[in-house]
C-alpha cells in the first residue's frame, strides 16, 4: 500500500521512520513512511539515516481499512513532529486508507492531511 503510494509520488522512500526513539518516560515513535519528495527515485535502506534538512518531505501514515480519526491523529503528529524536529523546506501529511469516510475527509482537510485511498489492499 505504502509503496504503491510511493511508486505514484516518485523520490525517495524511507519505511518505519523512526521519529522518536525510546527513552526514560518516551514511548518510541515510528512514521509508516517518510518519502523526500525532491529525492532520487529509490528506496532507503533501514539502515540509512537520511537528513530531511531543506527538502520537501511527505509523511505517510497507512491502515488498510476506512479512514479513522487514529489515523488522522498519525498523520497530523507525524507532521508536528518532522516539523519539530527538522528544518524541511515543506511537509505534507497524507492519511493512506483502504476507504474513504464523508465526515472525516472534511475535518482533514481542514488541518491540512491529505487523505490517499488506495483500494488494492
């Protein structure tokens, strides 16, 4: 799902970004996908550990099933986070869902998360 997603978009793939590491008090934290959008065309190793310094970043958060206001919450905390923790020179958010929902799509859009359907699950 998340590649298919990718293989439309084009840059550079990077699978379970760690975000935020565990720690005293910290639950870690993982993005499904972080894709550069201004990238080569390539997927990351796991070992790789890209800056997302000065580039257009998409955030990628995934469920196979209807669009749900966890995966809202995802994607909008991934975004804050990558935004946090980094100086990209944009970020998007994208809700990757298996189906779209009449109500939530609105209030997405109204915080900026793009929602991506992909039906191929």
């Amino acid at each position: 799902m998340t590649r298919r997603y990718w293989e439309r978009v084009g840059g550079t793939l990077v699978e379970e970004y760690l975000i935020v590491p565990s720690g005293p008090g910290v639950g870690r934290r993982l993005i499904d996908a972080v894709v550069i959008a201004d990238g080569e065309h390539r997927i990351a190793s796991r070992s790789e550990r890209l800056s997302l310094d000065g580039h257009d970043v998409i955030v990628v958060q995934a469920k196979a099933k209807r669009l749900g206001m966890y995966l809202l919450g995802q994607a909008l905390f991934s975004r804050v986070l990558i935004e946090d923790r980094y100086a990209p020179r944009s970020v998007r958010a994208v809700a990757l869902c298996a189906a779209d929902d009449a109500v939530l799509r609105p209030l997405a859009e109204r915080f900026g998360i793009e929602i991506a359907v992909d039906t191929l699950t």
